[in-house]
C-alpha cells in the first residue's frame, strides 16, 4: 500500500513538472499557425516540406526555430535548409516543446 501511494504521488509530481515546463496551449497555438504549414497539422506525421517532429528534444527545436540549424551531433530525419529561423519566438521554445512533447503518439 505504501508502495502505491509513493508511485501514485511520484507520477503526480512528474506530470506537474512537465506540464510547468512549457504553456501547451500557447504551443499549439503557435504550431497551429506557424509550423503546421511545413510541418503539417498532426506533428506525429510527416508534413508536406518538413518531417514529423511530435517529441522532439528542446536542444532540437530551439536550434532550429532560433537559428535554423541542427544542434551539435544531431542526425536529422532530412538533411534541407529549407526552415527559416523564427527568433521572435525564442520566450516560447519551452511552450513549443510541451506541445509537442503532449501529442507524442
């Protein structure tokens, strides 16, 4: 019983620190109007220019919304230049994230 009650509020608290992390509806938002023209309206699924990115890591999708480029290491699904940088959005990289991390499928 005690072994329950510890795994019951250890993934309440999990779930709370992931949640914390970002603003998930303020990342659908922005992946609604800005990165489902490339990236397609289900980021589980390829787009028509851009790769399924649902789960992706924030070292990922911070390099690549502010600088257009892939993080150190990083093999990616498809090796283009295609994605502009979007800086304006750099207060929302934690909130992209928690989006995307949320309809991982």
């Amino acid at each position: 019983m005690r072994i329950l009650l510890v795994a019951i509020l250890l993934t309440s608290a999990m779930a709370f620190t992931v949640q914390a992390a970002g603003n998930v509806g303020k990342g659908e938002e922005i992946y609604k109007t800005i990165c489902s023209a490339c990236h397609g309206p289900d980021p589980n699924k390829d787009g028509p220019l851009g790769p399924s990115i649902a789960g992706s890591a924030k070292d990922l999708i911070e390099a690549r919304v502010l600088r257009g480029q892939y993080p150190p290491g990083y093999k990616p699904k498809r090796d283009t230049k295609t994605m502009p940088p979007f800086p304006q959005y750099k207060d929302n990289i934690e909130d992209i994230t928690a989006y995307l991390a949320k309809v991982k499928k």
